[in-house]
C-alpha cells in the first residue's frame, strides 16, 4: 500500500502523473513535462514535493556524540543553523544512507534521509543509541517542498522576512514564519541551483504550496516532478542512493572522501573498514554520450573487450541535449577524454569521460 | 485525446495507415506519446529490414525510459522516417505525422481496432 504525501489530491488535481516512488505515490512529472519543468529549475523556478523525505531528531546532552558515531563528516565544524552532507555508513565501510544534518544548537540536530531508506535507518540509528539523548522520527509528521532555481529568494522574498531568509548555502533558519506558517527554510536542495528546502507540518504544507506557487507566478516557477528531479541532481553530478552508492560501495570510492573526516575526534561506524579497504582500483566518473541514443544505469562499459566499469545513473540531458551518465569505472580507464563504449542493449555506444559535475550553475 | 478516423490501431498503441492493400506507414499515437512524455531518442531500423507481428522493430527513449515499439504487420521497410534521428520531439508534438517506417509486400496484419474502439480501449486503460 504506497503512502500519500499531504499533498496528493494537489497534485492529481493539478494534472501530476502520480506513480509510486519509495512508498509513496509522488508525481513523476505534470503536465508540462519534464523537460520544460526542468529547464524551469535551471532558468527560472520550480516546486517540488518531497515531503516522503525522512526526518529524525537527536536531542541531549549526547546528541552531538551519537551522530558523529553514525556520520562521516563532523558536525563539530558546524555553528549552529549550519547543515552539512554526509554518508551514514555500515560496519564494512559501505553505504546504510546518505543524509544531511541540520545542527540547531551543540545539543539538537536533525538528519534528514532518504524516503527509500528510512524504516532501515531508523532501526540502525536506534541500534547505536548511548548516553542522555532523545531520537525522535518526526517523518510522518514533517512534510517539505523544495524551491529551486535562480529565481528562488526572490520569491521567497514575497513571503518571508528578509532576515528570515537563510543567506548562506548549506544554512537554515527554523521558527520563521512564510506568510504567517511556521516553518523552517533551509539553502539547500538537489538541483545545483540556489534553492530553499521548506519544512512544516502536514496540515500546513499545501497552504505553503499554494502561496509559493501564486508568489511565484510572474517569476516563472511552476510545480516539477520526480522526473525532473532526477535528471537535475544527475546534471549536477549529486550521488543518489541505490544508485551511485549502496551498501557495498564506499564513499571513498564515489568520490565523496571530502565528507568523510578520518580524524574526528570519537571516529564513526565504517572507519577502520575504509582504513583496511585502502587503496581503491574505481571511480565515479562522468560519461558523455558521443555516439546515438541514451545509455541508462546497469549498463556494462567497455575498453575494446575489456570491461572497465559499469553505469549507475544514466539519462537524457534536458540542458545540454545529449545523453549523460555516472559511473563506477576503472581509474586506468577514468581519465578526463578518454573514448569508452557501452553496452545499450546489446548495442555499442561511444561515450567519452568528462568532468564532474557536468552542469555547473554561474557564481 | 486525439484518435483519427482513418487510421487502424494496436492494443500496443501503434497506428497504420494503409497506402494501398500491401504497403502502409506505421506510427505511435497520441495516446501513447502523452504516456511515454517528452521523447528524446528514436532508434529506427533500416531499410530492407524485416518487420514482424508482435516484434519489436524500433524503440524510442522518453526523458525516464525506454520503450520498444511492436509490427502491427509483417513485411518489408521500405522507407525509414529518418528526420526522427533529428527530431525526436516530433513524435510528441505530431504523433500521426510522425510516421517511423513504411512497410511494403505486407504479407499479413493484427486484428487491428478501428478509432472508436482504441477510443474506448484507452478510456479503459486509463482507469486502471
């Protein structure tokens, strides 16, 4: 039985092709579709739905110590209002989640994971628990829109006090009212445009929906889907789980060693597996469709007759126009122009190994 | 939803259009673009290509996915539309212009269903 999010019957409504994602039925694209709602998230602006986002609460005086015990990076180099990206990792250095973390004052913190993950996570988070702390899950009582895009604050602007308006990327603001609805407004989102990630409660979300959308009529925002969502985290070279990451890979290994502090003080889950896993034969690349057609996830790449790697997210490029894809790749075989082939059922297409990300928005 | 009279459709939501007894073109409808979304690759085949009942002949890439596309007859390619290669989008803004291939010495043919009845069959399948 797939879940609704508060905001389903808006969705259908407004004329969403709702499909199940993750539990929950979610709109993969309106009918605008989705290149239009992508191009709107890259030029102008878009809203997405992602209240089926888990969210879990640390509070106490251990707080701090049980999440750094569960992530990779370090929330002590947060202030306060500040949030970072990190792996969740399992005992073998491989992936349980990635999250990021919000870190409200030295004894409050939320994580906020994947939908997909969540009743996992939840249960290995519960596992690790030491100390005076109190974990809450508060996803079924949090929902949460995205709006992304260049144009973004100046709609937000139209609804929220401009000292309430978070300024820095990767910072939030909780307790702040958009037009009148508490919320908490966050910089951060899954497109690489600027863009403000909106938490309230269910019963409030679609009021939120609705303002932002009449705010943002004359600014060009429009509702997107999940379809757009992905082809814009993949232009932006993000990892998403089960795709670029699972609980075999490691993040040193997907390019994600930045996240991932060796010398924290008090260590983390997965960090002497990553220490005797060292050193690591593969690399997330990027891969440039230069011959005919689109290559998707799960296709073998070839060197000749070698097989060198294997696809983990694949598309059209809306942006650019061409097919785009990440990969898991020899690093013999990852160097920046070297001309590769993959296997599109059964068919060769040449591909070309280019810089991450592949889209990059201006400063 | 748009369904020409003069055309014959599949339960796979191809069209024909029959040129003359033995040769036809054949498309997707605009049922099915609406489904598949915006399309972005087509892969055709070639000329003097063999096209069978019930086998895949072409298949065209929207944004998420791939989907292949099925011979509502079998017979001969005789001609391949190949300003698709170019202009895949065509299928989504002029479905029953946007013609894939024409086949020629059509040697046998689905039970196809005429516009009222695909009418019907896709209010059908889109309340499931």
């Amino acid at each position: 039985m797939d879940l609704k999010t508060p905001l389903y019957d808006t969705h259908v409504a407004a004329g969403g092709k709702v499909v199940p994602f993750a539990g929950y039925l979610l709109p993969i694209q309106y009918a605008t579709g989705i290149i239009t709602e992508h191009m709107a998230v890259r030029k102008q602006a878009g809203l997405f739905d992602v209240s089926h986002m888990g969210e879990v609460l640390y509070s106490g005086p251990d707080a701090k110590a049980n999440v750094n015990k569960v992530i990779t990076n370090d929330v002590d180099l947060l202030e306060n209002g500040d949030i970072c990206y990190s792996p969740i990792l399992n005992h073998d250095g491989g992936f349980v989640d990635d999250c990021i973390v919000y870190k409200y004052n030295p004894d409050k913190y939320m994580i906020v994971i994947n939908a997909s993950n969540r009743h996992k996570d939840v249960a290995w988070f519960k596992e690790q628990l030491f100390g005076d702390v109190v974990f809450e899950d508060i996803s079924d009582i949090t929902a949460e829109v995205a709006l992304q895009g260049p144009n973004s604050t100046a709609i937000l602007e139209k609804l929220v006090a401009a000292t309430d308006i978070p300024r820095g990327y990767y910072t939030f603001k909780e307790n702040v009212l958009l037009d009148g609805i508490p919320c908490l407004i966050s910089q951060t989102g899954y497109t690489g445009e600027t863009g403000y990630e909106i938490y309230t409660s269910n019963d409030q979300i679609t009021a939120v929906w609705n303002k932002l959308l009449e705010a943002g009529k004359d600014l060009g925002l429009i509702p997107c889907g999940l379809g757009a969502r992905d082809t814009l985290r993949l232009e932006a070279g993000m990892p998403l789980y089960g795709h670029e990451m699972d609980d075999t890979v490691t993040p040193l290994e997907i390019g994600l060693g930045f996240f991932v502090k060796m010398e924290k003080d008090g260590g983390f889950i997965g960090k002497d597996a990553l220490i005797a896993k060292q050193p690591f034969n593969t690399k997330r690349a990027g891969l440039k469709v230069t011959g005919k057609g689109i290559v998707r996830e799960h296709a073998t790449i070839y060197a000749g007759d070698l097989e060198v790697g294997m696809t983990t997210s694949g598309t059209h490029s809306p942006y650019f126009g061409y097919g785009i894809a990440m990969a898991h790749l020899n690093k013999k075989f990852a160097k920046i122009g070297t001309a590769l082939e993959v296997d599109v059922r059964g068919r060769r297409v040449a591909v070309e190994v280019i810089k991450l990300p592949f889209y990059k928005k201006e400063q | 939803m748009n369904v020409p009279q003069n055309l014959h459709y599949t339960k796979s939501h191809e069209w024909v259009l029959f040129l003359d007894d033995t040769t036809a073109r054949i498309g997707i409808t605009d049922f099915a673009q609406h489904e598949l979304g915006d399309l972005v690759f087509v892969n055709l085949p070639q000329v003097g290509d063999k096209v069978e009942i019930d086998q895949v002949f072409a298949d065209v890439e929207s944004v998420k996915a791939v989907s292949d596309i099925y011979g509502p007859v079998t017979g001969e390619i005789s001609a391949v539309n190949d300003e698709l290669s170019d202009s895949p989008q065509l299928l989504n803004t002029q479905p029953y212009d946007a013609w894939f291939i024409e086949v020629k010495n059509i040697s046998d043919k689905m039970k196809f269903l005429n516009a009222a009845e695909y009418q019907q069959f896709c209010e059908e399948d889109e309340g499931h």
